[in-house]
C-alpha cells in the first residue's frame, strides 16, 4: 500500500471523529447550558418553550451528524484545507445558538436558526461538491436536488426568520412561540431519514455504475 492510499483510506475516519467530537463538545455545554441557568420545572407554556428548544438543538446536532457522517463515508480522498474548513463551519455555529436557548424572549434564537440554517445549507453544497469532484460519486448529484432533503432547510430559512421578525414586534404569543420552537424536532428528524434514504439510493447508483 502507497503513503498516497494509506491517507485516502484515513480521511474518513478522520473527518467522522472531528464532527463528531464537535458534536458532543456541543452537547456538553448544551447540558451545562441547562443545568446552570435554565428553568425547566414546574411544565408551563415558558418551560415547555425551552424544552422545545433543547430537543430542537439535539435534533439538529442528529441531523447534522448524520449528514456529515453520510457524505464522509462515501469519500476516500486526499483532505483539503476546504475539507477542514468544512469540518467546522456548522457543528461551530451550534455552540453558539447554546447561548440563545432558554432566554426570556425567543426571537433572537429564529434569527440565529434561520441564519444557522442558511449555513447549513451552504455548507451541505459545498461538501457534496467536494465528494463530486471524486468520478465515481457523481450519482450524489442527486442530493442537491431541491425537491428533497434540502427542501426542508430552503422551507425553514424564511420560516424562523418570519417568527423573529414577527416575535421582535410581540406579535406571537407565548404558545404559539412554543409551537414554533417544536417544528426543528421533527423538521430534523425528517431531513435525516430524508438524506439518508437518498443517499443509499445514490450509493447503489454508484455502486451499479462502477460494476
């Protein structure tokens, strides 16, 4: 084996470990984030509005992993600066939304999920485009169709960015904050089945084409 196929053979332990050690890092502090400042008891329309927020972060943090780790598996490639560029540019950004979960008002958090949304949505484009640069991913051109997966993250960008604009001005409600800060949860979890359905159809296109 060459220096050259040993490194390839590396890259995607090396990227899933990263995102994932980004993730949990996140997840920490999401913990901490709540034990130290949070009000998560007694259940009322403002606690349960925070309980919406943390699993609506988890559920992100799920999404986001299962995307990185989906497209990272299927690359056997040399690592790039883009590549760690990458690696960091939406697990990042979570850490930060940590900060905006569980305060009294909401709206800077549909601000800061409409704009984390946007970088997700950079971010996935970019990354597809890198593996595609590989001849035989060329099928994963299919996970940029607009129609699937990535629909969800083009629905919630004005979406959370309509709840801020309309919380800044008081014009939500307590509960219908709350109900809005539950759309991530199954929002992500969605995307996730979404994404990895297309991506192991992808996968047996590849794997037809290169047979």
């Amino acid at each position: 084996m060459t220096v050259e196929e040993r490194v390839k053979q590396q890259f995607p332990t090396l990227f899933i470990t990263l995102v994932s050690v980004l993730i949990g890092i996140f997840l920490a502090d999401l913990l901490a984030e709540a034990r130290s400042r949070m009000n998560l008891w007694p259940l009322n329309w403002s606690t349960l509005r925070t309980w919406a927020q943390i699993s609506a972060m988890v559920s992100c943090a799920i999404a986001t992993w299962v995307h990185y780790a989906h497209i990272g598996i299927s690359r056997r490639r040399i690592a790039t600066f883009a590549d760690s560029l990458i690696s960091f540019a939406v697990p990042l950004p979570l850490l930060v939304s940590n900060t905006f979960v569980g305060r009294d008002t909401i709206w800077p958090w549909y601000f800061f999920a409409s704009g984390y949304l946007v970088i997700s949505a950079i971010s996935s484009v970019w990354q597809i485009r890198l593996a595609l640069s590989e001849p035989e991913l060329k099928p994963l051109q299919a996970l940029l169709r607009p129609s699937g997966s990535a629909a969800i993250i083009l629905l919630g960008i004005p979406f959370f960015a309509l709840m801020g604009f309309l919380d800044a001005r008081h014009l939500l409600s307590l509960p219908m904050e709350t109900l809005a800060a539950m759309t991530p949860t199954p929002a992500a979890l969605i995307f996730g089945w979404l994404f990895v359905h297309n991506w192991q159809t992808a996968i047996v296109a590849t794997a037809e084409s290169s047979g």
